[in-house]
C-alpha cells in the first residue's frame, strides 16, 4: 500500500500559514536561549545567541511533552502572541523504531497515537502553525513486515485525516 500524499495538502479554504504572520517563531524557552541566559559570561554567549538562539527551528514534541494539547497550545499560543508562525514536529508514532533501535519509545498503541494526535492538533486551536509529521516513520519499512507497514501507514493516515477535521473544524490554517 502506498500514503496517499493528497491527504497531506491543505483544504481548499485553508490559507497559507506563512502568509498570516510575520515570520517564523524563535523558541524564547529553547535550549540556546536557556545556555545563553546561564552564561553571559561565556566568550562564545554572542556568537551563539546571534547564530543559534535567535534562529527560528521547530520544537519536537513526544512522550516527554507532558499533557500535549497543553504543550502544543502553549508552543503555538507563544508563538501566535509575538504574530510568528511555530513550526511543530510530532513524534510519537507506536513502535517508532522498528530497525536500528536508536529512537525506540512512542505510543503505547494505535489507539493511544490516534489520541495524541488528536489532542495535538487540538491544542493548536485555530491559529497559524507548521506541523512536520513523524518525520523518520517512513525510514523503516526495509526491515517492516507488510502487517507492519499496514499498521504505520494507517496511523499516518489517520493523523493527516484529524489534522484535516481540525483545519475544516477550525478553519485555521496549518500545514502538514
């Protein structure tokens, strides 16, 4: 079976996200920005806040997120007071790592994925946003049984479909 890439486009209502705010997000609670902010006196504080802290880059969300309609919300409403567009990476698919065991983790099941994703998309709640969509989820099908693949395609499927229901829902625009 192959992903139908048409789920992946936007509804015909939905605008360009890129065009409803004025640029991209930089992540104030991110890693950089947090160094930076513990060590003013660092020799390397400038050339890593201008290089790094102040570059916009997508926030990874998964398991360690907490409650993640909470996270997401929280990311994208950041984001949407400043009028910047967040980009969002979800990453959580069941049994994620199927071949080499370096990302091993994800959903408990099926079900529980749909349910994350679920309140993923709803945390973004109408607002301008970029979602990346399990980005490796594809990487493993050489080493995945049919079953398997089958598994991984329709929980894919099923998130581009509730992404889909909460852009129509929402009229909002987002981006997978």
């Amino acid at each position: 079976s192959s992903l139908p890439l048409a789920l992946a486009a936007p509804s015909a209502h939905a605008a360009d996200p890129t065009t409803m705010t004025s640029g991209f997000y930089v992540d104030a609670d991110s890693s950089a920005k947090r160094w930076v902010a513990a060590n003013p006196g660092d020799g390397r504080a400038s050339a890593i806040n201008a290089s790094i802290a102040n570059t916009p880059t997508a926030r990874w969300f998964g398991s360690w997120s907490g409650t993640i309609g909470t996270a997401t919300g929280a990311y994208v409403g950041a984001a949407d007071a400043r009028d910047k567009l967040p980009v969002l990476v979800a990453y959580n698919v069941y049994n994620r790592d199927y071949c080499g065991g370096h990302s091993a983790g994800g959903a408990s099941s099926p079900a529980a994925y749909a349910n994350w994703i679920a309140q993923f998309a709803g945390g973004i709640a109408g607002r301008p946003a970029v979602v990346v969509l399990e980005p490796d989820s594809l990487g493993d099908y050489g080493c995945m049984t049919q079953a398997q693949i089958d598994e991984r395609e329709s929980m894919l499927i099923g998130a581009l479909a509730e992404f889909n229901r909460h852009l129509k829902a929402e009229d909002h625009a987002a981006r997978l």
